[in-house]
C-alpha cells in the first residue's frame, strides 16, 4: 500500500509540478539579476551604505574619499560602474591610508608654486589619530575616537599594534554594516522577483491549475518530468557539499549553469519568441549564458556545462506543457458570446475565469518564492519518492539467475 502512494500518479504530478515552478523561479531569479546590474543596484548600494557610515554634514566624508583610492577605484568595470563588493580586508586597509593621507600636512611651495607634502615623521596610526582629532565635534567622530582609544595607545609606543588593533575595528563595524546590507539587498531582489513572477505569470499565461490537470492526466508527460526531476535532484544535491555556495548557485550548477556570479555582467535578453510552450521562457537561461559580441568568450568549462543545462531545457520543453497565448487554451476558448442573461452560460463563465485566475495567481506567488526553495522541495520531494520504490525481485534474490 505505502509503495502504491510513493509511486502514484499524484506524486509524479507534484514532482512534475515542483519541477517546472524550480526552472520557472530560476529564470525569473535571472531576470532579476540582470535588472539589478542593468539598474547598478548592488553597486549602488554599497556606495549609499559605505558613504553613510561617515556621514555627517561636518566633516569631510570619508567614505567618499574612499571611491577615490586607487584599489577601490580598479575594482569599478568601467567609471559608469561602481564596484559591486569589497572585502572587509580591502576596505579597512583602504580606509587608513584614506584617514591617514588626510591627517597630513600641507605647505605652498613658492618656488615650484604647488601644494606639496611637508616632512612628516608620524606613524600611519598617528597620522589617523590626529586626522580624528581634528574633526568637528560629531557622532561619527565620537565613534572614530573611540576606535582609537580602544587600541590602547596611551600605554605603549607600539604604534603597529595599535594599528593592528584599528584596522581589526575598522573591520568589524564594516562586517556588521554589510550584514544589513545584504538584508537590504534580499528585500529589494524578494520585491523584484514578485513584480518578475506576475508578468511572467500574465504575459505567458501559466495556469497552474490547468497544468496540474494536464500533468495528471498525461502519464506520457509525467514519465518525461519525472526523469528530468530525478536527475535535476540528484545534480542539486551534488551542490549542497560547497558550503561556499548560495542556494541560488546551487540551483544555477545543478542544471549546469555557471552561477549568477559568473554570468556576464553585460547580457540583455532579447524576449522576441513566441511564447506558446516552455521553450520561450527557458531560453532566457540559453541567453544570460551565451557567446555575445561584448562579452568575453566563456572558456571551454562553461560551454560544456552550458551545453548540458541546454539540454535539459531541451526536453522539458519538448514535453509542450500548456503554457502561452492560444486560441484552444484558457481563457481565448472561453466562450464570450452569451446572449442570455441571466443564465447558467454566464455562472460556468464566471467559474471558469475564477479558476482562470486562480491558477494565475497560484503561479505568480510559486515563482516569487525563489529558485532556492523549489530546489530544496524538489530534493525533497524526489528523496520522498525514491524511498518509496519497491527493489526489483531480481537484484534481491540471489538464485534468480
């Protein structure tokens, strides 16, 4: 009895379905990684965050001044670009050469007629210590000062561990602002990726419900959905070894995809397909990794793993599951005429559009909930399934030979 319900036709379906909701979410994760590079939002964001820190309409601003350090400044792609991460490490030490070349003294120099550095014999931290100090009297110098202050200078004349112990604060409050920036940035994406999934959901016109039902009633389909579930499964749960990897890369690598990090920054999906079956909206996939003019050739890793996402996306949409804009699908063989009224024509009209609707709805929030969730219920799913797989009589008797 268990095995029957491990190998119905009702888990298959669910397979299937959790399948194409994890590919539907993975695409629309993609599209939304090129509208936050197309509108510079992970760069932006950091700028806006860093600058932040040392704002505070007093003093000079150091987080801008740090853009202009020649290690921040080579991170940029181009000067349209800001950069898109910098490291705790980089940061820090950027910052004290920042501070510090803004502790310094200046002199005219009449003969050469220029500014130029006056002879300073001041270790780099008590060049940031007095560059501190003379600070107008804010919040942000009061922080800074107490940075300071922690590094114990008073009680010794080991400037390199007092530098040391700086450059570790400096660190950590940096660490503890990115956390919340990352949280920012996940709030912004989890917005995006809503909006993605209701056009995604209207413009090609995925009816849940109706591809639930044609999923359930085609063993034909379900077999083929099932297969790509199973290896797409066990692909994923290769992945989840690389504890440096995010669930979202996880999802990009299990389908053989190089990951978001990896994709090229300048890609811009051409969306001119027709848009009846699946293969419209998986080739977004084809498009963010493929070979363009401005783009640098992906090196020969990529391609044969591009190669084996593509086809993947192949068979499933071989399998012409009900999606898109035709006259024999819902709602255009609706029937609109009805000249009667009122009359059961327009109460099996209106039951129909609400689980139209319905089943439109039911996609938009499946695809909005992230690639990373359909793939772990999918590995779930499968795990559940394959548990339940009677073992063939002939591999457990040995005489059957």
């Amino acid at each position: 009895m268990l095995g029957d319900i491990f190998n119905s036709a009702l888990l298959e379906t669910l397979v299937s379905l959790v399948l194409v909701y994890a590919l539907l979410s993975l695409v629309a994760s993609a599209i939304v990684e090129v509208v936050n590079y197309k509108f510079k939002a992970r760069g932006k964001m950091l700028y806006l965050t860093i600058s932040s820190m040392f704002e505070d309409k007093l003093n000079v601003n150091f987080g801008h001044l740090l853009y202009d350090h020649p290690v921040i400044y080579n991170l940029r792609k181009d000067r349209s670009n800001l950069p898109q991460y910098i490291g705790a490490e980089t940061f820090s030490s950027a910052m004290i050469d920042v501070i510090g070349n803004f502790g310094r003294t200046y002199r005219y120099n009449d003969t050469e007629h220029a500014i130029v550095l006056q002879d300073d014999q001041r270790s780099i931290f008590k060049r940031c210590r007095d560059a501190i100090f003379d600070m107008k009297h804010t919040d942000v110098k009061l922080m800074l000062m107490n940075m300071i202050d922690k590094c114990d200078y008073k009680g010794n004349n080991d400037d390199a561990r007092a530098l040391a112990a700086f450059d570790k604060q400096l660190r950590q409050w940096f660490n503890a602002q990115m956390d919340r920036t990352t949280g920012w940035y996940k709030s912004l994406t989890a917005a995006r990726l809503k909006w993605v999934g209701f056009f995604m959901a209207l413009a090609l016109n995925i009816d849940s419900i109706s591809m639930f039902t044609q999923i359930s009633e085609s063993p034909a389909l379900r077999s083929k959905l099932v297969a790509i579930a199973e290896a797409t499964a066990a692909s994923y749960k290769a992945q989840l070894n690389d504890t440096t990897l995010t669930g979202l890369d996880r999802a990009y690598r299990s389908l053989g995809i190089p990951t978001a990090k990896h994709l090229p920054d300048t890609v811009k999906p051409d969306i001119k397909e027709d848009t009846a079956y699946l293969h419209y909206l998986l080739a977004l996939i084809k498009k963010l990794d493929s070979v363009k003019k401005e783009v640098t050739a992906i090196d020969s890793i990529h391609r044969k793993l591009s190669d084996s996402a593509n086809n993947r996306i192949d068979a499933l949409a071989a399998s012409q599951l009900p999606f898109g804009w035709r006259r024999d699908r819902a709602p255009a063989n609706f029937e609109w005429k009805i000249s009667v009224w009122p009359s059961a024509s327009w109460w099996q009209l209106l039951k129909r559009l609400f689980w139209y609707l319905l089943g439109l709805i039911i996609t938009m929030y499946a695809i909005s909930s992230g690639a990373p969730f359909w793939f772990d219920m999918l590995l779930k799913i499968v795990n559940i399934r394959k548990s339940g797989v009677r073992p063939d009589p002939k591999s457990s008797n040995p005489t059957a030979e």
